[in-house]
C-alpha cells in the first residue's frame, strides 16, 4: 500500500517547500506540488500534514545498544533502544563492532550485525579497532567490501581493552586514508586520565569527582595529538562527542592549520552540567567524557549554530538507575546515557524554537550530515524520488514534559525529568512503513536492516 503525505512543509538540504509526496514500496516516489490522491493506487493512505514539517529520516549516529555481556548488559537491547529511538523520529542508528581478538575485523562486524538483528529501524556499523597485526590491511580490504567504511579507536579505556597505543596511528593512519576508510575517535588522553587517578587511588569518589578525573584537557590534548598525527597523512578525523570548550579552541587552532577533522556532539553535552553530578542521583549522568560547566554548553551550542560542528548523536549507552547506583566508586559506575528518544525534541526546541537555528540546519546535523559523512547518502538523508522512504512528520507545536513516565527506554529514567520541549515527531516512517504514530510503536522487531555503508563524504573534498 502506497501512502501519500499531502501539503506537508517538506525539509529540503537548501529550502523548505510545500509540497506532497507519494511513498510506494519502500521508497519515494513523486514529490510535486500537488499530487491527485485520484491518480494514485484506491488503497492508497493519505497522510495530511498540513502545518507540519517532513524531515528525511533522523540518524543516531553513535548508539551503544545492547552493550556489554550477561551481568552488565545495557538496559536497551537492540529492539527497544531502537524502538526509542523511532519515537524519536530516528530511522537509522549507527552502532559499533568489537575487533574479536583472534577473529578478523569482517567476523566482528558480522556478529554485532547477529546481534542486531531484533532492531526495528536501520543501522550500520562503526568498527573499532583495539589491537593492530599485519593482516590489518587486507582485514581493512575485506570490512569495506562488506560495506563498514568506518573505523572507531579509543585514546582511553585502556582498563577495557580498548586504547589503540598512538604509536600504531603512523601505521594505520597512512591505510586508512589510501583506502578511504573514515576514522573517527574517542579523544580523550589516557596518560593525564591515569595520572590523576594516581592521587585518588585509595579513595571512594563520588559521581561529583567524575570531571576531575577526566578533565576537559585530556580532551583538548587528545585532539590535539591525533590532530597533528593526521595532518602528517592529510587523513580526515571524524571526533565523537567532543565535550568542551577546551576541545573546541584545539579543534578551530588545528583546522586553522589546515587539519581536517569533523565534529560530534551530543544533546547533553549541549544542554546539561555537572551540577547534575551533585546528590543521590548523580550516578545517573556518570558518562565519558564528563559533563562540564555551562560555558562549555554555550561554546559548543554556538560551534553547532555556526557550522563548526555537523552532527549530533546521542551516544545512546543505558543503564537503569538501580545498576548505576550499585557502585559506589565514580570510576566502576558503568557510563553513558540514553538518548536517541528525546534527541530531535531536545534540538528543536533548545536550537530551532528558541531561535537559533533554522529548520532545514536542524535537518542537516540530525539526518543530511551522517548520511553524507558516513556513506549513507542519498539513500538516507534526503528526500529524493527513488531513495529509501525514510521520513518523520515533526509538529513545531507538539509540547511537553520529559518524564520517565512517558519515555520508553528500559533505563527507567531520562537525563531530561522536568524538562519542557516544544516541537516532537508525530509519525515516523520506515522504508515505507509506517513505524511511530499518535503516540504509539507500530514498527516490528527485527523490522531493521543493515546498511552497508559507501565513501564518506569527508574524502571528497
Ligand atoms: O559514557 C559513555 N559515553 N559510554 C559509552 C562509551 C563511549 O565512550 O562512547
Ligand atoms: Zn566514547
Ligand atoms: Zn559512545
């Protein structure tokens, strides 16, 4: 059954128009000014969206569900941290595979993809690399034939087996830009991290001390370092979650340079503080990197405004208070927030309602910029004839109050109780399919599919 969204406010990459779209078999098929419903198949359904906007698909770009093992697994597994994200106007999230010691990088993209397979929306992967041999190339060869054309390292979390030493980058590096695989980081500097754990070592610290373990410097310096090391192979480097106002001054002084990096951001790091770190409830917003002070927030909503950052994501990772308050030590809180749900509401609003920013830039840094920088583009990320039918019907008008109550992670909470938004996803669509609508999930489990990802558009200019 084909469907047709009439006289919606259609969110183009340049213009809003007013105009219909007829969605038949998983894709777009006419956008015109107006399309005669008589013209069309007799079941088709009709959509009015009259005084809405028509956003392509959102992307989550960087989700953590179903992490972890038995014990202390994620409290969204892939269905339900997806199935929060559709009520959220998300289409495609972008999750990440282990390398598998002893297993090639290709095996650990196919068993995160098993482990994917109860989504209800699209995804692609990001695979990280914690340890590097001489198979790596052909390894690489093989992952991008596959369709996973990004490669995720970690300066930290060497106590998780993570941290990819930097003395391997001079190897990796000059691969990875030979074969045009996007490389994207967690900056955050393991040496000044341990360093300062060092003083605290025998000591309990409460969720407050978080950011003094992991101040904004190790992030400014990280950058910094990766920055220089990929200016010497003219690689593009793509910076997850940047946090802070520190990391931000390294990141303009570097592209002054001539560096290229793409930046990251999430809605929290935008909107919330340490402050939430203070008191009982404090675990529930331990996440790496730490909140920080509220010019860090100003900083980063102006570098968001102006274009020097492209995309946020929500680094959707979701513990339930009961698991976070477990432990009593800062540093043994499991980290990460959820997200993906509240993310477009959280952007209208605090960006766009509020005046800042422009419907069709809100289109770009939560849908056009991932696609394009991770290969998903135009399938994903825009309104074409002939692409996926991916498409959110957003009310500007829609308000409300985030509560856990209406929320529908498994964490039980939202980092955002009590806070007002204007502005939600009233319909979401995928490939054709109607997923999300009047409040309620209409998609099925395992109704995602995996999306083999293209060239990144950073290795275009
Ligand atoms: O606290 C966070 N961000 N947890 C998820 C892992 C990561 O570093 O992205
Ligand atoms: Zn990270
Ligand atoms: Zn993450």
């Amino acid at each position: 059954m084909g469907i047709l969204i009439n006289n919606g406010n259609v969110v183009f990459s340049d213009t809003i128009k007013n105009v219909d779209i007829y969605i038949e078999k998983e894709k777009i098929k006419i956008i015109e000014r107006f399309i005669n419903p008589a013209l069309l198949p007799p079941n088709t359904e009709l959509i009015d969206a009259s005084g809405l906007y028509v956003f392509p698909g959102f992307i989550d770009a960087h989700t953590h569900y179903g992490l972890g093992e038995e014990g202390n697994k994620t409290a969204d597994g892939f269905f339900e941290g997806s199935r929060a994200a559709a009520f959220g106007g998300v289409t495609t999230f972008i999750d990440f595979a282990d390398q598998i010691s002893g297993k090639t990088l290709q095996e650990g993209a196919v068993k995160r993809i098993h482990e994917a397979e109860e989504a209800t929306i699209d995804f692609t992967l990001h695979q990280c690399i914690y340890n590097m041999h001489d198979q790596i190339s052909l390894e690489l060869d093989s992952l991008k034939s596959f369709g996973v054309g990004v490669v995720k390292l970690f300066m930290t979390y060497k106590e998780f087996g993570c941290y990819l030493d930097p003395d391997y980058w001079s190897s990796l590096f000059p691969l990875c830009c030979e074969k045009k695989i996007l490389v994207t980081l967690h900056a955050e500097a393991d040496e000044l991290i341990s360093k300062i754990n060092i003083k605290f070592k025998d000591r309990k610290l409460s969720a407050e001390m978080h950011p003094v373990l992991r101040p904004s410097e190790a992030e400014s310096l990280a950058i910094l370092r990766a920055g220089k090391a990929a200016a010497q192979f003219s690689l593009p480097l793509y910076i997850v979650h940047l946090s802070s106002k520190a990391g931000m001054d390294v990141i303009r002084k570097l592209r002054n340079e001539g560096v290229k990096l793409y930046v990251e951001t999430t809605p929290h790091y935008l909107l919330l503080t340490d402050s939430k770190l203070k008191g009982k409830d404090g675990c529930n917003f331990i996440m790496t990197p730490p909140l920080r002070k509220a010019t860090d927030n100003r900083e980063l909503r102006s570098a968001l405004v102006s274009g020097e950052i492209g995309i946020v994501a929500t680094d959707h990772c979701s513990y339930t208070p009961e698991y976070k308050s477990s432990f009593a030590d800062c540093r043994e809180i499991p980290a990460g927030i959820p997200g993906s749900e509240e993310m477009s509401s959280l952007i209208y609003s605090s960006l766009v309602a509020e005046g800042s920013m422009e419907m069709i830039q809100m289109g770009h840094i939560l849908s056009g910029n991932p696609a394009k920088v991770f290969g998903l583009y135009p399938e994903k990320g825009s309104l074409k004839p002939g692409t996926d039918a991916d498409i959110v019907v957003f009310s500007p008008e829609a308000n409300g109050t985030f509560s856990k109550k209406n929320i529908h992670s498994n964490a039980d909470y939202t980092a955002y109780e009590g806070l007002n938004f204007t502005g939600s996803p009233l319909i979401t669509i995928l490939r054709g399919n109607v997923i999300f609508r009047n409040g309620k999930f209409t998609g099925k489990r395992g109704g995602g599919r995996f999306i083999r990802s293209g060239e990144s558009s950073l290795y275009r200019y």
